[in-house]
C-alpha cells in the first residue's frame, strides 16, 4: 500500500536537502507520488534518483527565472529556464488556467524545459479546478520513422482531463509509441520479455530482448497513425515554442548543465464561459449514456482513465 502523505515528504526531504527549494520541491514530490498513486510507477518516485544525478551534474536551474516572452489575448510563449520539468509545466499550466478565466480558451507553448514525467497530473490538476485541460511533450527521439531506422521522433506523451461534476474525471494520458520506453527498464528489471509488438532493434528488426529494444527503438502506437500523431506534438510543441525538436531534443542522462530544450503546448478551456452551466448537465449526460450503452457479453464499459482511479480508490480507502 502506497502511504502517499509519507512518501511524499521522504521524496521532499530528498529533493530539498540536494537544494532544490521548498516550493519547488513540494510540486515535484507530488506529481511524482501522484503517479505512484494512480499506478503510473514508471514516472513515480523510482525515477527520484535519477532527477537527483541530474540535478548533483548541474543539468537544472534550481532557481529558475520563468517568464512569459511573448503574449496575446489567445495565447503566450513562455521560457522555462532549464527548470526541473514539473515546476516548468506547473507553471505553465497554472497560467494556462488562470487566463482561460476571462478568455475560454488559453493556449500557452513553452520552450527551454526539461522532462516533466506523468502528462496526466497536469491535466488533472487543471479538472480539479474546473478546467478542461490538454497537454503534450515533445521528448528525446526514441522512435524511428515508418520505414527509417534512425532514432527521429520522441515517445511525445499528451494528456487530456475532462472534469465532470460529483464524478471522477475522464483521463485520457498517453504516450505516442506502443509504450513508454521506461517500461523497457522495468521488464529487464524483472527479467522478462518485451512483448512482441513493443520493439525493434538497432537494425529494425522486431525483438523481445529488452537491452535490444533499449538500443534500438520503440514501435508508434498504431502503426503510421501513431507516428503522425508524434509528429504533429513535435511541430506544436517543439517548433512552434521555439524549443528543440525531432532528434535535436536533449537527453535526460547527458552530462553538463544544458536544458533538454523539450517543447510544451497545453491548452486550458474554462468549460463555463465556453458551455454556461450546460457543460455540467451535458457532460454528465454524456458520461452516462456512454457507460449504459450495449455491452458485449461478459463486458463492461470502461472509460479512459477509469483503471487509474480505481488504483488511486484502493489506496486511499485501504482496500489494497
């Protein structure tokens, strides 16, 4: 059973006694611990010390000067200053979320940042606040082109939350590539096969060998639709922010000082200026009719997200 409160504050200790301040601490304790929570361990507190090596070779602006560079009434570039990933995005998303108040919709794109681990918790920081919000990353290239065999395109996570009043959320959170390549790490860990289907080797041959995969490269989600899809966050996210992009995106284990350069985009949509109080009663209606559509037999409908918060229910209510 995960004891969120104490992990929490170990993840804290850790991370301020290497001089990361407070503030900034408390953010990337939690969206770690948070992963853990909603059984996203791939980018929870395993991966702690691995941001800890970063920050001991000097690979973060532990007092970061993030600012907006450039603003308009339907969108703003801002700057994250080699911040550790979660303050930047943090950032990014909060003033997302602030400006949509006025505005509906708020478009932020972010360059000069760093990895920012689960996409989800973003997004669901923005539903808790009543939000609707989408978020994606462009990242280190890990796939190749349909038909190359160069390393090109990054995994490039997105995420999007739908709140829904007196009901737990729609988590849409996902990684462009049939997996994220952490789980790579994970199988040879426990000394297991990949799947077949996750991977391709150095030469593009399809392997199961995790040490294989790990030198070669992850296959797209659905084939070429995946690797559109991880083009189209690279252009939003990387090009049109000013950010780095295909494989000019830094790695997160290089040595030095330099940021990763990865690219935001996150757009927030105040669903109460753009609905009026019928985003409560049509989301709802949407949520149910959904779920009490026809099954087949022996199934259930099960809406995205839904398996995450069933993880998070049993931790928080002591059923694990």
């Amino acid at each position: 059973m995960i004891d969120f409160e104490n992990r929490k504050k170990e993840a804290l200790e850790a991370l301020t006694e290497h001089g990361v301040p407070q503030n900034h601490a408390e953010i990337v304790a939690d969206c770690f611990v948070t992963a853990d929570l909603y059984g996203v361990t791939s980018h929870g507190v395993s991966i702690l010390p691995s941001h800890i090596q970063r920050i001991e070779r000097g690979g973060y602006n532990l007092n970061p000067d993030i600012k907006v560079i450039k603003e308009t009434a339907a969108f703003a570039v801002i700057d994250g200053d080699n911040a550790m990933g979660p303050v930047s995005a943090t950032f990014c998303m909060d003033y997302a979320v602030e400006k949509c108040r006025s505005s509906g919709v708020f478009t932020v794109f972010s360059r000069n940042n760093n990895t920012f681990g689960p996409a989800f918790y973003y997004s669901l920081k923005a539903a808790e606040k009543g939000c609707i919000a989408f978020i994606c990353s462009n990242s280190p290239a890990q796939m190749a082109p349909v038909g190359g065999k160069d390393k090109m395109l990054g995994t490039n996570p997105f995420s999007i939350v739908f709140p829904i009043p007196d009901s737990d959320p729609i988590i849409i959170d996902m990684a462009t590539s049939v997996v994220a390549k952490s789980k790579f790490k994970e199988y040879k860990a426990e000394g297991k096969p990949l799947p077949e289907g996750w991977a391709l080797d150095k030469d593009g041959n399809p392997t199961t060998d995790a040490d294989e995969g790990m030198a070669g490269f992850v296959q797209p989600m659905a084939g070429f639709k995946g690797y559109a899809i991880s083009m189209l966050i690279d252009i939003v996210s990387g090009v049109l922010s000013g950010a780095a992009y295909l494989d000019k995106v830094g790695r997160f284990y290089s040595e030095g000082s330099c940021s990763m350069n990865v690219g935001f985009y996150l757009t927030a949509i105040d669903p109460q200026v753009v609905c009026g109080e019928d985003y409560d009663t049509e989301i709802k209606a949407y949520e149910e009719r959904l779920k009490n559509s026809a099954c087949a037999d022996g199934q259930r409908i099960v809406l995205p997200g839904e398996d995450r918060i069933v993880n998070k229910n049993k931790i928080t209510d002591g059923s694990k």
